[in-house]
C-alpha cells in the first residue's frame, strides 16, 4: 500500500515565522506533528511518503505515485485544502481527510470521499483494516460533544520522525496532554479535546523525546498541550523525569508550551519547568478588561494581577508569551489604549492581538448564531482583521482600532522597548547558550536587514550594545527577539 500524507501550507499569519525563518535558513516553523503521529499507526510494511507543502511543492508524480492520500488540516489552512483537493480530484485519487478544519466543519468539503473526525487513536486500526479490505467508510469517528467519551493518549505511537528532514524547520512538537480544565466561550479546544486533561505516561514522553534526540536533534521543542499544566500533579511527574532525563543524557533541548495563567501561582511548578529546560511559555492573558473576561468566562484570569503574574514567569526564568483579543461586547472605545498600555507595561514581547473570532461548534458560536450575529465562518487566523459576526462596537472602528493597535505594538521603538523591559525582570537560568553556526548566520543577516536596511536600526544597535555590554547572558536571546520583531512588523503592516 501507498499512502501520501499532506500538510498543507499555512498563510503568512502570525505564527507562520516566515519573515523569521529566513534567518536561520530553515522553510518552516514546525513540523505536521499530527501527520507523522497518524503514519506511526499505519503498517511498518506500507510504503509512506510526506509532503508538507510548508517547505516542498506537492508534484503531481506525487499523487500519481500514491494508492490513498492522507490530508490533515487546520482551519487556517482551508485554501491549500481546497487547491489540494481539486487536484486529487483531477487525478481521480481518493482523499481521507482529518484533522480540527474536518472535525469542526467536514460539510464544507463535499468532494471529499472519507473523513477521519476526532482523534485519530481511536479508529486508525478500524481505517487501516479497511483500506486493506478496500471497504472505506464515508466516516470515521464524530465530532465530540460535551460529556462524550474521549480515547486515553497512554497508547499514542512515537511520531515517524524519519518522514521529515529536521533541517527544514526551527522547532519540532510533542505532545503530552489533550483538553484543558477551563471553560473559554470563544475556545475550540474543550469542543475537539474536552475540559477533562488526558495525559501520556511520563515514560512515554521520554521515549519520544530520546527518538527525536537519537535521529540528530538538539533545538527548540514546543510542546503543543492545550493546557500544559491541566493536570498539575502529572506534569510535574513529567518535569521530574524529564529533569532525570536530560542528567543522563546531557541533551540541550529547549522547550516551550502554552499554559493557563494560574501557573505563576505555583512556585515549584514554574521551578520544575525552568529545571526541565523550558524557555517559554504562550499564556492567553485575552484582556486587561475584567468586564470582557467575565462575558468571555474566562474565570481563571479575573481576580488578579496580570501583569505581576507575567511578571513573576519572567523573573522565575520563563519568557511569557501572550494573546489578547479585542472585540469582546463589553469593550469600550479605550479597549485599545489599554492594551497597548498593558503590553508595554509588562514586557510581553511576542503579544497575539487579534479580533475576537467566533470558531465553529463554540459556546461563542452557538450565541451569535442564536442572536443572529454570526455571518460567516472563521478564516482560522484571528490576526487577519477580519469580523465573522455582527460585533457591538462599530465595525470600522474596531477593524481600523486594531490595525493601529497592530501597527503600534510592533512600530520599532516600542518593540525595542517592551524588550528591554522584558530583559530587566527576566532572569536568565540553565547553561549558557551555545552559540551555533546556524545562530551566528542569523545574526549577520540581522546586522544587514536590521541594523543597515531597515527604519528602525537605531533601536536595533542601542538593544545589542545596551545588551551585549550590560546583560551579555541574555544577548543571543535578545537579537532572537530581535529578529522576531521583523516578521510582527510585516504581519502588522500588511493588515
């Protein structure tokens, strides 16, 4: 049997990196974690092939070659599916499509012959039985709702890392745990995965690690959890292990993850985690607006200070990075204003600003739909200015508020600046960095397209001598930051 696995490609959005990636030479951000777990679970014996159109072109010798194609997708990725499926289509090949784009919204794609909704895990084997058979089923598996049964992840294969070259991309993916305890109403993840966190073994990470760490790689994994710390006394079994791991071994991986804000309130947790190698952490803060986090229950925020949690993250060690949204209906005119403020105040350097968007199967969803205010469905990328609901605020004032707050936020002063603030409360830990090949590569280019080209070079030359002479720990991290700052400001100004 041959199977062809696809991603597709991902537009130029927020978290995309492709003004970023150029640096260091690599095509990509990640890896198709999700494609390369599904190829584990399909027979040793059958020929497999991987395509991510991320960083090579899907040639049609490719889809001749192949018995099935396997298409996996997010919302954000709808127009590559669309071009993908039409050319199957051309050839006569047969497309088994899965992932959170089918999940939540399988009926857009009519010309799709067979749909593998929910997680994979729990029927793989019934797929592969019948692809061996030829008896494909139009549908595997359903959308979950509330309170319906979810597969335990104890048994989720080691990714086919051999599918890939790691030198195409800046950072691989694990995961440990699905679903997260909170109950956001503008949230997909308790749709797809559930408010109850599943959790691999701690053993069962390892492994998966000590394969990524055997086949050669030595950088940045992000662990893709919705809620890494879901279910605190496991992952801090997890970090112990990994801590034991990483002595034995001696290995140098970096990793980062997203979390709920409620991690600041645990100092061994946040301790376990910088011991374990974490760098970063994605924590949605949402809104200084305590009004918009009440609407948007987003409970686990309110009642605090946010900017001191972030705060204390940083000064444990961890780099915070955040999303926020404008749009809520309780905003008022100054939403913008406070953000901006907020941000800059608390040193959130990589800050995902996006206007609410209302994500198929949500709470969010289902009440604009009952008030009559859902218009369309989401584009998937809340960074694009784009409104698919009737939003309380002025439509063109929220659009052209954000795009200022957008073009603000990363306009080459502030930028430098919220650096630098982020750099005095946070405390550097572990090994110092080596220093690279690939790094020192990245660092001419910066000179040239930062520091010579490019409008904001004074800030650039005052953040690497202010850093190199007085935080030189924290310099490469600095002019990573640095280079980031370069893909915000063309995402913002393309808005």
């Amino acid at each position: 049997m041959k199977i062809l696995l696809v991603c597709p490609r991902t537009p130029d959005t927020f978290w995309s990196f492709k003004h970023a990636v150029r640096f260091v030479s690599r095509k990509a951000s990640m890896a198709p974690l999700g494609l390369l777990t599904v190829a584990a679970m399909l027979p040793r014996d059958w020929e497999l092939k991987l395509v991510d159109l991320n960083v090579k072109r899907l040639k049609d010798g490719d889809l001749r070659w192949a018995d099935y194609i396997l298409l996996s997708a997010m919302i954000v990725q709808t127009a590559s599916v669309q071009e993908i499926v039409a050319r199957c289509a051309a050839l006569k090949k047969t497309v088994i499509a899965g992932g959170p784009l089918f999940t939540t919204g399988h009926e857009a794609f009519p010309e799709i012959q067979h749909f593998v909704l929910g997680e994979a895990e729990e029927v793989m084997a019934q797929v592969v039985e019948d692809l061996r058979t030829g008896r494909l089923l139009p549908m595997y598996g359903a959308p979950s709702p509330g309170g319906q049964s979810r597969p335990e992840i104890t048994h989720s294969p080691v990714p086919r890392w051999d599918l890939i070259e790691f030198r195409q991309y800046v950072t691989m993916s694990v995961q440990f745990s699905r679903g997260c305890p909170f109950d956001c109403e503008f949230c997909d993840i308790v749709v797809m995965n559930g408010r109850v966190p599943r959790t691999k073994t701690p053993q069962q990470l390892i492994v998966e690690l000590e394969a990524l760490r055997q086949a050669g790689w030595k950088d940045m994994v992000f662990i893709v959890d919705d809620n890494f710390i879901g279910n605190k006394p496991r992952t801090k079994a997890l970090l112990r292990a990994l801590i034991q791991w990483r002595r034995r071994t001696g290995s140098r991986m970096g990793f980062l993850t997203e979390a709920s804000v409620n991690l600041a309130d645990d100092a061994e947790l946040c301790e376990l985690m910088v011991q374990a190698g974490f760098k970063k952490v994605f924590i949605g803060i949402e809104t200084p607006s305590m009004e918009a986090l009440a609407e948007c229950h987003k409970l686990q925020n309110r009642n605090r200070n946010l900017v001191a949690a972030v705060q204390t993250l940083q000064a444990g060690g961890l780099e915070v990075m955040g999303g926020f949204i404008v749009g809520f209906d309780s905003d008022k005119n100054d939403i913008f204003k406070r953000q901006f403020e907020f941000i800059q105040r608390s040193g959130v350097v990589t800050a995902m600003v996006g206007l609410l968007t209302a994500l198929p199967q949500t709470r969010l969803w289902h009440r604009l739909k009952r008030e009559g205010r859902l218009e369309t469905e989401s584009s998937g990328n809340n960074t694009d200015a784009a409104l698919n609901f009737q939003p309380k605020m002025n439509r063109e004032f929220l659009q052209a508020g954000y795009r200022e707050l957008m073009k603000r936020l990363y306009e080459p002063g502030n930028y430098y600046q919220r650096i630098r603030t982020f750099l005095r409360s946070h405390r550097a830990r572990g090994p110092r960095r080596r220093l690279s090949r690939a790094d020192l590569m990245a660092f001419l280019k910066s000179f040239w397209a930062l520091g010579v080209w490019h409008r904001g070079r004074r800030g650039y030359w005052q953040l690497f001598w202010s850093t190199l002479l007085s935080r030189p720990r924290q310099f490469p991290h600095a002019m990573e930051l640095a280079i980031l700052g370069y893909h915000f400001r063309r995402v913002a100004e393309s808005l």
